[in-house]
C-alpha cells in the first residue's frame, strides 16, 4: 500500500525521512498580494459567474457545484504553472584538510646571521638544539651553520613542541614543498637542502601566489580549512601573493592563510665581486690588468684582501682594499696586475674571504679564462726622415726579441737596404694591399709624405684606405708620431683622418708651436690610471706619476719637450692620458698630447711630440722604450680578439632558455676582401652535444651600405643550460686560416639571492587579505593554537523534486473534468 502511495505522490518517503528536513516550494509563483487579490477572486468568482448564466434549466445547486468544481480545475492548473517542488534538507559533517607549505628555493640555503643572543635562544627552542640548561656555546655555533630550511627541519621534527604532530591530530594532513612550481608529499622534517646544480632549475623561484592557486585548484571542491605558508616570503615570480589572497577573498573562498617568516628581517651585511673587465687573449711577458668591481654594505672602514688564484695557487700579489660601503652599498675598483710567462689555457678565479657576518657567501668570487699566447708583435715602422724620435725607438724595437719589426725610410738611397729585426728581408716599398697590412699587428706612421704612400698598383689614398680597414677591419693598431713637415697636417684630406682621435689643423702656422724651452707633460686623471704611462712598473703608481711631475724639483723626472703639434681639439671617442700644460679649446679642456681611441675593430694612438727620445738622458732606454713598447702593446690588442678573417658577433652576452641568439659573421676571402656568396656555415656546440652546422644568411643590398659586405647573420635557439661554443672559419682543406670562435652562457635568472632578507609585509599582508596570522619562525610552536578553524566542516545538503507531474494531480485533474462532464450531462447543459 505505501508503495501506491509513494506512487501517487511522486515522492520516495524513505528518502524524506532521511533527510528529515522538507517543505514544499513554488518556483514560479507571482507575489502574494497578486496571488491573494488577484487570482483568488478570479479563480472562485469568474466560473459562478459563467454558469449564472447558462440555460435556466440547471438548479441552483448544480450551478454551484460545476462552479465548484471549475474553480478546483483552473486552480490545479495554476498550481502547475507556479512549478512546485518538494525541497528537502539534511546537515553532514564533514573532515577538513590543513594544508602546509614548505618553501624550497635558493633562498632557503642561505645561512642567516643574527645579531642578538635571544635570537639564537629562540632559535635553539623550536629546534631542539637548546637543551634545559639552556643554548651552549657549541649549539649557536651550530644554529650559525645551518640554513634556513635546515632550520624548518629541525622545527618540525622536535618532537617537544610536535607542530606536524598536534596539527595531524585537528585535519587531514596535506603537505607540499614549493619553489618555481609545486611538488606534493614533501619529507617534512628531513627536506634536501638544493644543492649547487639544482639551483641552475626549478629552484631559482620563489612563487608564492602560484603556489596557493595551484592548491586551492588541486583541492577543488574539497573542504579546506586553512593554509600554513612556511617561507622567507621574498616572492620572486610575477604573481603577487597578495593579489591570489584577494581573489580568493572575491571568489568567496573563505580559506585563513596563516604564514611562517623565517629569516633575518634586518638587510644583511655582504662583500660581492661584480663585474670584471679582463682581456680573453693577451701575450706571454705582457701584463695583464684585471680591474675589479667590488660592492660592499655594512663594511666600512674595514679592510679586505683581493686574490688571483689558478688551482688554488696564488699567482699575482695581495691587493688590499678599504671598504666604504656602510648603510648604504658601496661600488669600488680594485686594480690586479699579473705578468704570465708561458702560454696556455688559464682559469682564473679572483676572490676575497668569505666574512662571519655575510648572509650570501657565493658571491665572493670571480671565474675568467684567458688565453696566453706567445706570438711575436709584428710591427711596421714608416718613416720619412731619420729624426732623433725614429732613430732611438727604431734601434731600441729591432733589438726586442719580442717583436718582428720591418722598417721603411723614405729619406734612404734605394741603395740602402732597409733595416729590421734579423732574418728579416728588407722591404722596398709600402705594403699597400690590405692582404699584406693584415701579416702586421701594428703600423708605426711617422712624418711621411702621404704621397710617397703610393705603390706601383695603388694610388696613395687607396693605400691610406687600405689602411684604415687594416685598424677598423683587421683589428690592426695605428700609431701616429707627429712631425714638423707632414703628419698629420697633410692626412686632412685623407682616409685616415676618419680614424686619428684628433681634428687635424692643416695649417702650419697654428698648428705648429716651438717653445724656447722644454715643456713638461702633464698627466690627466684617466692617464694616472693608465698601464701606458706607468714607465716603471717596479714602482708604485705613485712614484710613477711623479716621474712624470717631478714636483720635488730633484731633476729626475722625465724630460719635457720643445715641439707640439697642436690639433683642433680630441674627437669625442677619444682617451685623452697626457695633456700639454696650457694649451687649451674652446671648452677649456687642454690639448692633447698622448691620446687614442677606437676605430671598429682596431686601436689608433696619436702622439703629438716628437721628444720622447730626451727620456733617455736619464735611464737609457728603460723609461723611453718601456712607454713605447707599452703603447704598441695596447694597439696589438684588437689583434688578439681572434682570426683576421672572419669576425663573430652576438646580440648579447648571456642569455636565458628559449631566448633567440642573434650572431652576425663578417667574413673575408683569401684577398681580404667582403666575401659576396648567399649564405656561409658555422659551427655551433652545445654543452655535452656534438657540433652542429648552423647556417648564415648574407645581409641583403649590401650594395646600398659597403660597410654590410661581407656581413651575414642569422639565429640559434639554445635548448638547454650551460655554456655554447661558436666557431667559423675557412671551408677549403687547402685554406689553413685559422678559426675564430666565441663563446655564450645560457642561464636561468636568479633572483633567489638579489635581496635575501625575509620579507615579513608580503606575509602579513596575505594573512591578513585572509584573515589569518603572521608568525615569526620563533614562534612556530605557537602555530596549532593559532589556528581556530574546526577540522570538521558543517555542510548543508539539499534535494530537489519536482510535484507537477506527479500521478496524483493527473489523476485529480481528470476525476474533476470527468465529473463536470457527467454532472452537465445531467443538468442537460450538453
């Protein structure tokens, strides 16, 4: 019988007394005013109204029961229309789940130093390392070697305030170790510290905010009751945190965040070496200057050590520095000098200790390879007439084991054999080609007549151009020692005027000064820093520049001049060392009388005496030579970078994954001149992979833009981390040029180490987004309590089902109309 009933209604009433709770609910009906003074008047009135005035031959009471009956049919229709429903409800309790966030980036390995003793007690409490005599000496010595998440380790393993325990004992326990992405399942209380090539992945990020979205869509649909964040709290990613906790506050998401700061608030004290400016390449016998960038906070007044180490040997002197980075950070340079003796491949690491108080202890230390060659110098010296400037440098350079020198005297006999280094064939007139100026490193031009230049297959101002592309091309080195008769007045109207650091004054009467007694060099402040002037380099910097001064009227000192050529003014590109003493431009800079500058690839040096020679009264060639032979070392240095022929550039110097390498190639035929073919191969290597082709286009119309010939470029699409190696070359078996490589790092940007204090406002600010609480580290026994949230969450369940097509309103519906039928049959009214 229950089961007709349950039939009947539509309902399953075992159903509804499990849920206990129920009503009916109308979801379409009108509001009630229209219900009561509306439709109900309507419903009872309008079919009395109707049969009043059927045929008389029905009664009154027939009239008033098909009233009735009418009136029951339209309301059950109407009730129809107002969609009712059977609405049930039931209360479940449900477990909620505590999610824990344990960061493990880079930032966590760090080793804070704190300040205060009662620091390191509470630090010794919630790690256990403080016993109940309290913290000993050996255990802050301990507390001081352990990283940061060394110390979450050690906190949430301490089985005598059991954090993970009584947090366990409330919720379902979900854990998860974040950095750059999310990772489930930590080991919590015995996390791996990243070691040093994991740092080169996934944990040179922190990601706050992606990490609790990343959750909170892992555990969709489940119930959460709060979240514990353990972290420094310095986000490293785009999304901020504190945005995330908002939009889950707009989401209507009501999930607490409660966050853990650990580390030192205070900004830490810390030593870095930076940037490094070193040559790749440089000459056995030569020194090498390694110029240092040195930044320090917290330091000043202190003073450290700067090393140059290969294998742990060190190989140049100490360099002491007195630190002035106090509050603020400090940037300094410290200057590191090293003569190598035999050539090779060296790996050279400059550092200073590592000091107590320093938070980051990685960034004290330098890594540069050089490439020590013992190539001779090849020089060639032009001149036009044995003045006293010539003869002393040319016997003092053919005399130099270390360079190959050919010389060419204009003022000679054809008779007279040019002179040069032993073994060495005499030459008979200027290499003019561009294919013989590339078998030199250094052009020596003297007082020459530009026109004598010219050779039997090149006019004078193509030899001159050559040239030049010899300096901007090649890499080659120009020296111009001015004179009374032609240089560098007659090189106005030349090529190489483009490529002298200095505006030339054709004039002779402005641009030529005599004075009636010598005039002593004067030294600017780029020139007392400059390895060129240094003419002694057993003495100090300081002693060196009182050579140069002599300001203690000893009479030591180098000799001045009486002769100066005195230009426009210096090019704006051009290093200025030496200066003469009054003369001056329109700016009030004095004139120039040692400068250079570079020209594309290559080094010119510009000399505006012709006095030097007078140094030698004092220590023969030792300071005169030791200054020339220092400057033609500096112009060589553009001869260093690699081939002659092929020259490899790129778009940057490091890059990241998925950054596109732009490389551009300039490459030269067996001629030197621009190689004209559509396209030219280069090889790339990638760290641990084989070498592999890659090929360049040529620029297009290079027709329209002659510095484009020879130019091609083209892309490479680095695809995994470490150092890449390029290298191009001669194709033919029979071309014994050699290659010119270059070499790129891919990198994944750190930022883990840029600014590692702990970042409390980000933290606080998420809790409090969240209504939940910031917890230093120190106080993370106090977690449990903190959180108020149940582990059991009260959730409403509802059921729906719908009444209006139930058995039993057809069946109502039809015994009503089957009785108004019947009835009007009846009363004869059909």
């Amino acid at each position: 019988m229950s089961g007709l009933v349950d039939w009947l209604l539509g309902v399953d009433r075992s159903l509804v007394e499990e849920y206990g709770k129920w009503e009916i609910r109308w979801q379409a009906m009108p509001s009630a005013w229209v219900v009561v003074l509306i439709l109900l008047p309507l419903v009872l009135l309008l079919p009395g109204y109707f049969y009043r005035r059927e045929n008389k031959t029905a009664s009154g009471g027939s009239r008033v029961a098909l009233s009735i009956i009418r009136s029951g049919l339209i309301a059950i229709l109407l009730a129809l229309l107002f969609q009712p429903i059977l609405y049930l409800e039931r209360s479940l309790t449900k477990e909620s789940y505590l999610v824990v966030l344990v960061d493990e980036s880079v930032s966590m390995t760090l080793r804070d130093k704190y300040t205060e003793a009662s620091q390191y007690e509470a630090l010794g409490r919630v790690t256990g390392i403080a016993r109940e005599q309290g913290l000993t000496t050996e255990g802050r010595e301990e507390l001081t070697r352990l990283s940061r998440l060394d110390l979450v380790n050690l906190a949430l393993k301490n089985p005598q305030i059991r954090v993970l325990d009584r947090l366990k004992e409330r919720y379902m326990f979900k854990a998860y170790s974040f950095a750059k992405g999310v990772s489930p399942e930590p080991p919590l209380g015995a996390m791996a510290v990243p070691t040093e090539k994991d740092r080169l992945g996934p944990y040179t990020q922190t990601a706050i905010g992606k990490a609790i979205d990343s959750v909170m869509k892992e555990l969709h649909g489940q119930p959460v009751a709060a979240i514990v964040i353990i972290t420094d709290g310095r986000n490293t990613a785009d999304t901020e945190p504190g945005d995330i906790a908002a939009q889950m506050v707009d989401r209507g998401t009501r999930v607490p965040i409660y966050t853990v700061g650990v580390g030192n608030p205070l900004p830490p004290k810390d030593i870095s070496l930076g940037q490094l400016e070193a040559p790749d390449v440089a000459v056995a016998g030569d020194f090498v200057e390694f110029r240092l960038k040195v930044s320090s906070k917290g330091f000043k007044g202190e003073s450290i050590q700067v090393t140059l180490t290969q294998h742990d040997q060190m190989i140049a002197p100490l360099q002491d520095l007195v630190l002035e980075g106090g509050d603020l950070e400090v940037e300094q340079e410290v200057l590191i000098k090293w003569k190598p003796e035999k050539p090779g491949e060296y790996q050279l690491v400059l550092s200073t200790p590592v000091r107590e108080e320093e938070l980051v202890e990685d960034n004290n230390l330098v890594r540069h390879s050089i490439r020590i060659i013992d190539n001779k110098i090849r020089v060639l010296f032009v001149e036009g007439y044995p003045r006293w400037e010539y003869r002393y440098l040319k016997n003092a350079m053919v005399r130099d084991k270390s360079m190959l020198v050919d010389v060419l005297l204009y003022s000679a006999d054809e008779s007279f054999p040019q002179e040069g280094s032993p073994g060495r064939d005499p030459l008979t007139k200027f290499p003019g080609e561009l294919k013989q100026l590339a078998e030199y490193d250094v052009v020596i031009l003297g007082d020459v007549d530009p026109s004598r230049l010219s050779t039997g297959e090149r006019t004078s101002q193509e030899v001159l151009e050559n040239l030049t592309r010899f300096v901007e091309e090649l890499g080659g080195g120009l020296i111009m020692i001015a004179g009374e008769l032609w240089a560098p007045r007659m090189y106005s109207d030349t090529p190489i005027a483009r490529i002298l650091p200095v505006s030339v004054d054709r004039s002779s009467a402005t641009s030529t000064v005599v004075h009636e007694s010598l005039v002593r060099i004067e030294v600017t402040a780029l020139g007392r820093e400059n390895p060129i002037l240094r003419v002694a380099p057993s003495l100090s910097k300081e002693e060196n520049i009182e050579l140069w001064l002599d300001a203690d009227g000893k009479g030591d000192g180098l000799q001045g001049f009486d002769w100066f050529y005195r230009p426009r003014s210096p090019k704006a590109g051009a290093t200025v060392i030496a200066q003469h003493p009054t003369f001056e431009v329109e700016n009030g800079n004095k004139l120039p009388v040692f400068c250079y500058q570079r020209y594309g690839r290559g080094v010119c040096f510009f000399s505006g005496v012709q006095d030097t020679w007078r140094w030698r009264f004092i220590r023969g060639d030792s300071y005169f030579y030791t200054f020339w032979g220092q400057v033609v070392r500096h112009c060589r240095s553009g001869r260093l970078i690699g081939s002659k022929r092929f020259i490899l550039e790129l778009d940057r110097a490091n890059y990241g994954l998925n950054d596109r390498v732009g490389i551009s190639a300039r490459v030269l035929d067996r001629e030197y001149e621009p190689l004209v073919e559509p396209t030219y191969p280069m090889v790339v290597t990638a760290p641990g992979q084989m070498p592999v082709d890659l090929e360049l286009k040529a620029v297009p119309n290079p027709s329209s833009d002659k510095r484009k010939a020879g130019w091609f470029t083209g892309e490479y699409m680095p695809t995994r981390l470490g150092e890449y190696e390029l290298s191009i070359g001669p194709r033919g078996l029979d071309d014994e040029d050699e290659r010119t490589t270059l070499k790129f790092s891919v990198q994944e940007p750190n930022f883990e180490l840029e600014n590692p204090t702990l970042d409390s406002q980000t933290l606080i600010k998420v809790s409090e987004i969240t209504r939940g609480k910031f917890l230093a580290f120190y106080d993370i026994e106090k977690l449990p309590d903190t959180i108020k949230e149940t582990g059991a969450i009260v959730d409403i369940e509802t059921k729906e089902r719908d009444l209006w097509d139930t058995p039993l309103v057809f069946l109502v519906f039809a015994l009503l109309i089957t009785a108004e039928w019947v009835i009007r049959k009846l009363v004869r009214l059909i």
